[in-house]
C-alpha cells in the first residue's frame, strides 16, 4: 500500500514509525513531515489544509490510504473530498468532526443520550447580558469554553465572577476567538484524575488502545498556562479494567450510537478526554482524531500492525485483532524553547539525540528543522523524548527518559521534571 500521513509534529513522527513496520506497506509520504520523519518516509511540501493540493498529490501517486494527524483539516471536511474522489481515509467526515470542532454539539448528543459529563449551558453571543446573570447565581469554580476550536486556549476555569466575566468578554465582546468564540458553554467543574482513551472505530466497532496520561501546564505541579503538551505516559494504572468497562459500555458505544442516528457515521479515532470523577468516569472533550503527546507513548506499546488497523477501519470493516498491548510502558517528556507556550526564538543548534537513542529511547521530532546542514529548533515544542521498555514499570520508564533528556541539549531548552508522577505517587498510596 501507499500511505500518506498528514501533519508534521511529534503525533504524525509516532504515526509513520508504526506505520514503517507494516507488511502491507509500500510507500509512504508525510505531508509535510519534519526532519524526524524524513528518515522514515518521503516528506511532500503541501499545506495540511490545501485538501485540493492533498488530493491532486494522492491521485497522482497511486495513494491508498490517507492518516489524518490534526484536527483542522477533518473539521473543514478533507475526508469527504478525499473520498468523494475514491480515497480511503482514516478520519471521520466533516459532519463527524463536529464532535471536536463544536463543544456545543458534542455536549448537547451527549445530554441527549445520558452520556456522563460535566453539567451544562450554552449561551450566544446576543446572550451577553442573560451569562451574566447566570454566572451571578452559580457556584465556583465554574468552566467557560469557546465553542469553536481555540488552539487549546479557549477554555478557563473562573475561580470567581469576575474572571468568569473576564472570560465571557474574551469572547463575546474581545472576539478573541473569532466565530470560534460566538457561542460558549459554562461548565461545572469536575474533579479527579484526568485520562486519555483513544477508540480506533469504524462506527459500529472499536477497540480501546491503552489509555494515557497528558500534562497540559507548561510547568511542573501542573501550574503555569496551558500548552499542546508537555508529556504523557502509559498505560496510566488510573484506568483499570472496570473503569474500561465503564468507558466502553457509557461512553464509546453510545457516542457512535448517537452519531449513526444523526446520519453522521463516526469512523477514525475517538479521542476521549476523561476526568475519573468518584460518580466514575465522565466526558471533558472529544477529539476527532489521535492526541499528541499520547500517540507518542500509545503507539510504540501496540505490537501487531497498525496499518492493518487503519486500512480496515476506512474499509469499515475494522480487524480487532491487528494490535495489541505489549505489556511494557512509555513516558515522553517533551523538550520546548524558552518562553514557550507566549513567545520563543527558533533556530537555535540541536545536539545528542543521537548519543540518548538507544533500544528503549525515541526521539520524535516535533517543531525541528535542517539550517545549514544542522538540525535546529523551529517550534514551541521541540522535541519528545521518550522510553519505550518491555515490562509494565513506570518509575524505570520515568527514570530512562529524564537521562536521557540530560544527554539533549540545545539553547533554552525547558521541561517538566514530574512526568508520570501521579501515577507513581498512587502506586506508594
Ligand atoms: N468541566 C471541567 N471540569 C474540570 N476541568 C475541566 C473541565 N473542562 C475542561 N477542564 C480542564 O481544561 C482542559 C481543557 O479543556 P478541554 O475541554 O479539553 O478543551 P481544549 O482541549 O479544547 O482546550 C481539560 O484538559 C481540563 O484540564
Ligand atoms: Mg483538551
């Protein structure tokens, strides 16, 4: 088969290192890729978002199967010209994708269906003055979202009225967000342990790949703004298998029960963003596609073949049996330029990847790039660093990745030290 895989950070640098080891493969592009990748497979300079340019490049070079990496290309509707034109994808169509695209819409299948997750409203933008009042006679903290996607920063947790209003205004009155801000939905806050599932499905059937753990703050203690993704492990000993049970039973089955009933089949990756309340676990976002950082420690624990996963998925015909759990257990920690996540410098000289690579160490390049022959910075996150190791043992796989990343160097560079932490610090409760 000839793939295409589209994106060009640490999540599609996962992708194309799972998909190089299948037997079903022939060729593989990345569009655009980066450097990481560029070892793996053919780089293609086209934009995620040209579907046209994307389709022309698939039509022409005999492509069999195009991965969706980010989001903004599936919720302009990409799958559906690719297929329109006889290109399988993996990645659910436009209409599909609203589960990401519009929180609204998600939240609302998900009262419709009693599917478990944070209690809620949704106010327009010409509701200016009835959130107000709203947020006047509720208890805090309470969750303000854009509706839209907002690049990560669309959602704050209001300790109080006035930073509620604040956050109202942001949207409402700032348009901070654009249309993404028009509409907003105020949540209760839940608490408990936040969890990563992805479900690989092809409408009716799914698997539920090992779940993770994501670190959004930029710094250690989960303090500090919000990122991409500062680092993940798994599997996360927070989801056992009743929790599983749970997940699929409550969550999974109903969600693509709702979208077949709304003619809006949902094949792809289900990404389910979880909090683990004490009422068991409940919905904080869905994702239309595979998570990044989570991919990057997600994938290298599935043994079997993944394009064989993927192939039969788009053929809507999913195998269950193409991967399964290995066993072992991933950390990655992700290496970001000084200032990241507001302002940072690119360009600055990358060594020792080669030196901390070894069988159970990765290197995903995520904002890289070649200057004069040298491998430089050109992102906010840079890198991920991460171990990879047989058996099922955090703490070791927590301990091979931060000695590794103290072989890495480059100006500025900055991490979390506390990756995985939570997971140890349940084991010793
Ligand atoms: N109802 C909620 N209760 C507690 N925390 C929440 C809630 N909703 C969101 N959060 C926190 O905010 C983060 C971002 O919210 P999310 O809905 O995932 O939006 P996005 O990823 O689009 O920014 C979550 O990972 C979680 O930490
Ligand atoms: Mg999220």
């Amino acid at each position: 088969m000839n793939v295409v895989i589209i994106g060009s950070g640490g999540r599609e640098h996962a992708l194309a290192l799972s998909v190089s080891k299948s037997k079903l493969l022939n060729k593989l592009f990345i569009i655009p890729g980066n450097p990481g990748t560029g070892k793996i497979g053919i780089n293609i300079l086209i934009d995620v978002n040209d579907s046209w340019g994307i389709l022309n490049f698939c039509l022409s070079n005999s492509i069999d199967l195009v991965i969706v990496g980010p989001e903004q290309p599936l919720i302009e509707g990409i799958s559906d010209i690719l297929s329109k034109n006889g290109i399988k994808v993996f990645g659910p169509s436009k209409e599909a994708a609203r589960l990401e695209g519009e929180k609204s819409f998600a939240k609302d299948l998900m009262k419709e269906y009693g599917i478990p997750t944070a209690a809620y409203e949704i106010f327009y933008k010409d509701d200016y003055e009835k959130s107000l009042t709203y947020l006047q006679n509720i208890k805090y903290p309470v969750v303000i979202k854009a509706n839209g996607i907002a690049a990560g920063k669309g959602v704050v947790i209001a300790e109080n009225y006035q930073s509620a209003k604040n956050a109202v205004d942001d949207c409402f009155l700032k348009h901070s967000f654009g249309n993404a801000g028009d509409k907003i939905v105020i949540e209760e806050f839940m608490t408990g342990q936040e969890a990563s599932i992805f479900a690989i499905t092809d409408g009716l059937d799914f698997i539920l790949l090992p779940a993770a753990q994501d670190h959004k703050r930029i710094f250690d203690g989960d303090k500090g703004k919000n990122t991409g993704g500062m680092g993940a492990y798994a599997p996360t000993p927070f989801v056992d298998e009743e929790i599983l049970f749970q997940i699929s039973q409550k969550i999974v089955i109903p969600t693509l029960k709702a979208m077949r009933d709304k003619s809006a089949n949902y094949s792809g990756c289900l990404y389910c963003g979880l909090m683990l309340t004490d009422e068991g676990p409940k919905v904080v976002e869905f994702n239309c596609r595979f998570g990044d950082p989570e991919t990057q420690v997600v994938l290298p624990l599935l043994d079997g073949d993944l394009l064989e996963l993927l192939i039969t998925t788009a053929n809507v015909k999913i195998n269950k049996n193409s991967v399964w759990y290995n066993g072992g257990s991933s950390a990655c920690v992700v290496a970001a330029s000084a200032g990241y996540p507001d302002k940072y410098e690119k360009g600055k000289v990358i060594s020792g990847i080669d030196i901390a690579e070894n069988d159970e160490l990765l290197v995903y390049h995520a904002g890289t790039s070649i200057k004069n022959g040298e491998l430089v910075t050109n992102g906010g996150r840079v890198l991920g660093i991460t171990s990879v190791i047989k058996e099922n043992n955090l703490k070791l796989a927590k301990q091979k990745c931060y000695d590794a990343i103290s072989k890495i160097h480059f100006d500025g560079m900055q991490f979390r030290k506390d990756i995985c932490d939570k997971a140890l610090n349940k084991n010793s409760n």
